[in-house]
C-alpha cells in the first residue's frame, strides 16, 4: 500500500469526526475533550485503543461494506469477507496497527497547522472504517462544491453591462428626499495593533506599533519579528473577532503563546496554568 496526500479539508474533516466518534462511544463531551487536547501522546493513545476495539467487532465489517459505493476498496474488501476467516482477521489486525496514537496526533494535533501532508493509505482507511463513512464520495463532495461566490471589485464591466467605479454601489436615495450619493461598497475592516514593550513593561517607542487588519488574523515570526527565532515561521497563534470581542487561539506545535495574567480571568477546565518552569491542568 503507497501513501495518500491529505489536503488540509480532509484532515479537519477527519479530526472533527474521529473525536466526536471517540467521545461518543466513551461517554466524553466533545466541546471539553477537544478543548482540553494538547500535544500529549496518552491522549492519542486512548483514541487508538477505542479504534482498536471497534475495528476488532467483526460485525462493524460488513455494515462499513455497505455504506461504501463500488470502488476498488470495495471489491477488495468483499472478497475479504467472503474469503477465510483468517484472512478476515489478519485484515483487521493489520488495519488497526496502523491507527497507532503517533499516527493520530500528528493528524489530530498538528494537521489543522500544516499544508499539505502524506499519511499511509491503511491509516486513513482505518480513520474512515471507525467513523463509517466512504472516503470517495466525502472527495467527491469537497471537489465538486462550488467556489464561494467573491463580490467583484474591479471597475471592469462584466460583459453586456456598464462600468462602474470601483467598491462602490449603485447611488442610493435617502428617505427624507436629500440627494442620491454612492455610497463604499465595503465597510472599514476591523482591526488592532500589537505594541513592543520593554522589559519594563513600557511600550518601546523605537520599534513600530504592528497594524493588523481583518477579522482573523494569523501571526508569525514573518509579521511580527523576523529576526526573532522563538516566534514559529508557521502560525504561531490567530486572533479572531467573534461577536464583537477579540479572541486568541494558540496555534503553536509546542504551545508557547501565554497571555500574562493582569486581571481575573475566567479558568476552564483543562485550561493548562504556566508558574515557573512548571505546567498545571485545573480541574474541578
């Protein structure tokens, strides 16, 4: 068996699935077992042995069979099951090994931060044996939807039609009888600013205030300071606006973006605290 390219879709798509299986057939919160995720080996290696012993109930087998369509998987695995017993076995023995918590951190953990990456193609048979669905007709989908609809804002005219300034609207008119005006098609995007302190904690004057505009921004070392090597050149962390309050989302391998602690601020269970050179998980 050779090894399949995963696109960052199929990965996400993969990782949502795999968690809520694991979750569901444990008794775990989705919402608090994904938030409480961290680089840990053990955390993978439970969703290892769950897959494990699902793809050890023989009677999981023909059930996968039947929601696959007709495709080369599917005719190897129907000879498979209709072969000997062994042979039957020895399948599910070798499918399960490849779902090893190694394998699965590196999809659940860091795939959500990677391009593109290559994976085994019986790991990822495995993946879509446990969560029961066919991988096909999941590509199919992602290749055949159509591309998110992009407002145009070019002065260009399509063709039949006029010109037009460009990020403007047709001119509108006011309810009072005041005169039509063309008004910006695009609103002022949000936006915020990140100040170099000192180790004073004062801001550094020397250094330029860093503008970001948007409403999710990724940072690295590229954007923030080149010549800095403790910022990841990948993504280091995003801040998002999400109803109207500015959050950030960790987004390092090693999770090294800490907020210092000024002012009260709500703890979650599985929230890890940094004291020293030492890592605490709160729990209650």
């Amino acid at each position: 068996m050779g090894n399949y390219n995963v696109s960052k879709a199929e990965r996400l798509f993969l990782r949502e699935n795999l968690l809520k299986k694991y979750c569901r057939l444990v008794g775990h919160s989705y919402d608090e077992f994904e938030e409480g995720l961290t680089g840990t080996l053990g955390h993978y290696e439970r969703i290892s042995d769950v897959m494990a012993d699902y793809i050890d109930e023989e009677k999981n087998f023909p059930d996968y069979i039947d929601r696959i369509g007709e495709s080369p998987l599917k005719i190897r695995l129907k000879k498979i099951v209709q072969g000997r017993d062994e042979d039957r076995r020895k399948f599910l023995r070798d499918l399960k090994s490849f779902a090893s918590g190694n394998v699965l951190r590196k999809l659940i953990f860091y795939g959500a931060d990677e391009g593109e990456m290559s994976f085994k193609e019986d790991f990822i048979t495995a993946c879509y044996y446990y969560i029961q669905t066919d991988r096909a007709e999941f590509l199919r989908k992602i290749t055949s939807a159509p591309p998110a609809a992009q407002p145009a804002r070019s002065g260009k005219a399509e063709k039949g039609g006029k010109a037009g300034k460009a990020d403007t609207i047709s001119p509108v008119r006011p309810e009072h009888g005041s005169k039509g005006m063309t008004i910006p098609a695009w609103e002022r995007q949000r936006g915020f600013t990140l100040k170099f302190l000192k180790d004073t904690d004062e801001i550094d004057e020397t250094r330029k205030t860093l503008d970001f505009a948007g409403e999710t921004v990724s940072l690295n070392r590229d954007n923030l300071q080149p010549d800095n090597n403790t910022i990841t050149g990948k993504v280091q962390a995003e801040i998002k606006l999400v109803d109207g309050e500015w959050y950030i989302e960790n987004k390092s391998r090693l999770k090294t973006t800490f907020i210092q602690v000024q002012h009260p601020i709500k703890l979650n269970k599985g929230d890890i605290i940094i004291m020293g050179n030492q890592r605490f998980l709160f729990d209650e």
